[in-house]
C-alpha cells in the first residue's frame, strides 16, 4: 500500500531542535510554539523536557504532530526556568515511541537531549559504550550523544561537552539541558543550522536565550535572532547569563546546501540570506540558464513556489497555480479504500484543466529523487489539457545518498543515477527537462562550494569514510532496542 504521508518523491525531513533558559517565562507554552514554527522539519514525533532549577526534569513526548501531543493540560504540567524540544523525522533508528525527543536520561547525571542530524561512527560508539555495561532505550543515534554525556565522569556538563564533541564523527546540532543550565553544541563543520536568539522583557527580569533548528521559531515567540551558533562552538545558558566557548574548530565548513533548497522554511534566514529571497533568485537563473517558448509557469506546490515566481519574473510570463494542494490528507490517519487509493496523487493535488489546458507550462519544482511524483505530476497535467509540459528543478541532479541527517533512496532508486537529463526527461514524460546548475545554486545562496556540502549532487563527501558509514539499517541491527 502507498504510504500517503510520502506525497512527494523528494529528501525526507530531518530534525527540528529548541533550547531555552528563561526563569520566569512559560518555557513550556515558549518550546510548543517554537516547536509549532519547526514542524516542516519532522511529522513522526513531538516532545518537551522542562526543568526547575535544582529539581527534576519532567518530559513529554509522543508520536505525532506537536498540536497532537500537547494540549493546555499537558502544557501546564510542564512547569520550569528551561526547557527542550524536539520534531523528528527518523533518519537513524525506527520511527517508534522509544525513539522520540528529547531523550532523558538520570541513571549518573540527569539530563535531556535534543540532536538533529546523523553520527556516521555511531556502531563504533555504541559498542564501546555497551562494553562498559551503559543500557540503551532507543535505537537511535541520538542516544548514543547522551549517554557519552551522562555516563562522563566531568563535574560540569560543559567539560564533559567539550570532551566528547570532538569524539563525534558527522552531523550534530544537539540541546542538552541539565538541572541548572541549557548546553547547545553544533559540529565542527556545521552540517546542520543552529540559531541563536533573545527574549528581551524588562518586566520579566531581563533577556533570556535561546536556540533553535531555524530563526522561523523565534519570530513566533518574539524573540530576536543574534547569530548562527558557530561550528564547533558550545553556548550555554544559566544563572549566569551567556556563554560561548569554540571546542572544536574545523578549517573545513560544510554547510549543507538543502537547507537553502528545500527543507528550512522559506521565511528562514540562514548564512545571512532569507530563503525566500534565495529560492527566488533560483528561479531567476534557471530561466537564464533555459529559456524555453512557453504560455505560463506553475509551481508544484508549496515547495516550487518561491522558484516559480522567480523564474516567471525573469521569464515576463504569467504565473498562475495549476494545482490546488489539499492540505489536510497528509497526516490522515484513514487509509483509502481501494479506490481512492488508485487515484494516488490526486489526494494530494488537483489540476486545474480551466487554467492549464492548451497551454504550454513551466512547471517548477524544488527537487527530483526516485521520480514517481514527478512522473505523475506530468500525467496530470497531460489529462488536464496541457500542451508542453517543461520541467525546471532549482536544484541540480540528486545522485548520491546523504549520510548526515536526511533520509534519501539509495542510488539505484535516485532517477538521475546512471541516466542523462534527456533521458529522465523521457522517463518523467516531460517536453523537456532543466535542473538548476551547481554554480547557479551557489549564485543565489551567495556561497561557495568550500563552505557548504552538496554531497547529494557531486558525491563529494567532505567528511572522510562518510562512505563508509554503516547506514540506518546495519545500526538498528546493531541497536537492538534494550529497555534499562
């Protein structure tokens, strides 16, 4: 059976992460809402760790969107001076409840974690832990983070940060929150975002920090965006205000380029440029890069709209929407009878034939992976009465997989593996076919390939033995799920 949560063929969600230390405030009403702005970031499971300080951690998290795990009850009974939260998608361990965020963990030090992104030496971790006799909850990498951190035999939870970050091997934006204070650590390359933000109310006792996935969540809190935390860096917040310190500097920076492409949202700001702005200009340059003689450009919602609006702008054509996305059917837990199931895509989209028929479309979209949307896409619109059907993708060819954080095929599922983009096109159905050039994405974000990671497109891995990595599913079979 389809799973219709998988309406599009593109890159899986990730993670999304939030820390805050704001004595005083309602931490707990503060990280549902931050939360709320991240929820594009993962749709399996939601959860909130508080703590007062000098007292317990209490917690709560399930599987589910965040409106579903948490209501005004549960919100109330998550009373504290901090606070972490978590959205996930599971790119290392099974999407099941011992596998939310944040874990906790108070066998030695009691402590919450929240981790967005993917260990690539994480068997070689857990055995060495599991050696020593430390018991695991989850199949998840995550874990693995926080039990180095708990079973450390440091004092300080920022000593014992300082000692294993520089042990971990990949992607990790990670929020650990103690008894007394809120730790936030990014890795040396900064693969994955972490922002810094304020709250600033002098009626409240002064300004309060904290971090998140994107700065999308401190606009929904009012609080304002500082800075990207450094790669490398740790920042902690406490009693005693604000502090930064660079653990583990890297001459190499790897940003990862989807995060302007796709995943974050588009009223993000992230390497100093607003993805929408971005995403705009990405349009601009496909349509320098192929023009094509055509009536009108349409987006595959919502995830085409910014480049569509970009590329009609430079192209001075009209810009109308083809589709109407219904909003609703992705999270549903009633599965269709056979029937509807064989409508496939049409749960999700419905063409409009009054305003694509006869008419020669661009149609653009964000990305192209295994193609079984996309070659949808295109016979919908070929049943709506479209005349040519051209494709504009403002990213290059996805070909290699990802080993830090986002969940792809394997290469032989990837359509662009192994085929021309003539031959995809023929693949797709389409008139003709353009993906945006690696040069062209670095135009737009105002980057460069030195600072940022485009593994997925160029197979060029700025981490060594990336390759090599054991996967999600040789880790899971390393990680059988061991209730403590």
């Amino acid at each position: 059976m389809p799973d219709l949560n998988d309406h599009r063929d593109g890159p899986r969600d990730e993670c999304g992460v939030f820390g805050i230390y704001a004595p005083e405030r309602d931490v707990s009403r503060l990280a549902y809402f931050a939360l709320f702005a991240l929820q594009h970031r993962g749709q399996e499971s939601a959860g909130i760790a508080t703590a007062v300080r000098g007292g317990d951690i209490m917690a709560v998290v399930d599987q589910g969107l965040v409106a579903q795990v948490f209501d005004e009850h549960t919100l109330r009974s998550l009373i504290g001076d901090m606070a972490v939260g978590h959205v996930r998608y599971s790119t290392t361990g099974s999407s099941q409840w011992e596998n939310a965020q944040p874990i906790v963990r108070n066998d030695q030090r009691t402590l919450a974690l929240a981790h967005n992104g993917n260990l690539i030496n994480a068997v070689e971790l857990h055995s060495e832990l599991r050696a020593q006799g430390v018991p695991f909850r989850s199949t998840s990498d995550s874990e693995i983070i926080a039990a180095l951190l708990e079973t450390h035999p440091a004092e300080q939870i920022e000593d014992a940060v300082a000692d294993v970050l520089p042990r971990l091997q990949g992607a990790f934006s990670t929020v650990v929150m103690t008894d007394d204070q809120v730790v936030a650590f990014r890795d040396p390359h900064g693969l994955r975002p972490l922002a810094l933000g304020e709250l600033d109310d002098a009626v409240l006792g002064g300004p309060a920090y904290c971090v998140a996935s994107e700065s999308c969540a401190f606009d929904l809190i009012g609080a304002k965006f500082l800075r990207e935390v450094e790669p490398g860096e740790m920042v902690t917040f406490s009693s005693r205000g604000v502090r930064s310190q660079m653990v583990a500097p890297s001459e190499r920076r790897a940003f990862c380029v989807f995060e302007y492409i796709y995943f974050a949202r588009p009223d993000s700001r992230m390497g100093g440029t607003v993805l929408q702005v971005a995403r705009a200009k990405m349009g601009e340059i496909l349509w320098r890069e192929a023009p094509v003689e055509a009536d009108l450009v349409i987006p595959v919602p919502d995830s085409g709209n910014a480049a569509a609006r970009g590329l009609a702008r430079a192209a001075e054509l009209p810009q109308d929407d083809g589709f109407i996305k219904n909003r609703y059917v992705a999270r549903t837990f009633i599965q269709p009878g056979q029937e509807l199931r064989r409508q496939g895509l049409r749960l999700k989209f419905n063409p409009l034939p009054e305003v694509v028929a006869g008419q020669r479309l661009i149609v653009v979209d964000d990305s192209i992976v295994r193609g079984n949307t996309t070659r949808q896409i295109v016979q919908m619109l070929r049943q709506a009465g479209a005349a040519e059907v051209h494709l504009r993708i403002s990213a290059p060819p996805i070909k290699h997989p990802c080993h830090y954080g986002i969940d792809m095929s394997t290469r032989e599922e990837m359509i662009a593996h192994g085929r021309s983009v003539d031959e995809v096109a023929t693949e797709l159905g389409a008139d003709s076919l353009h993906y945006l050039s690696m040069k062209g994405v670095y135009q737009a974000v105002g980057g460069s390939r030195g600072t940022h990671c485009d593994a997925c497109f160029t197979g060029e891995y700025p981490l060594a033995g990336s390759e090599d990595a054991s996967g999600k599913f040789a880790l899971e079979s390393a990680l059988p799920l061991v209730r403590a």
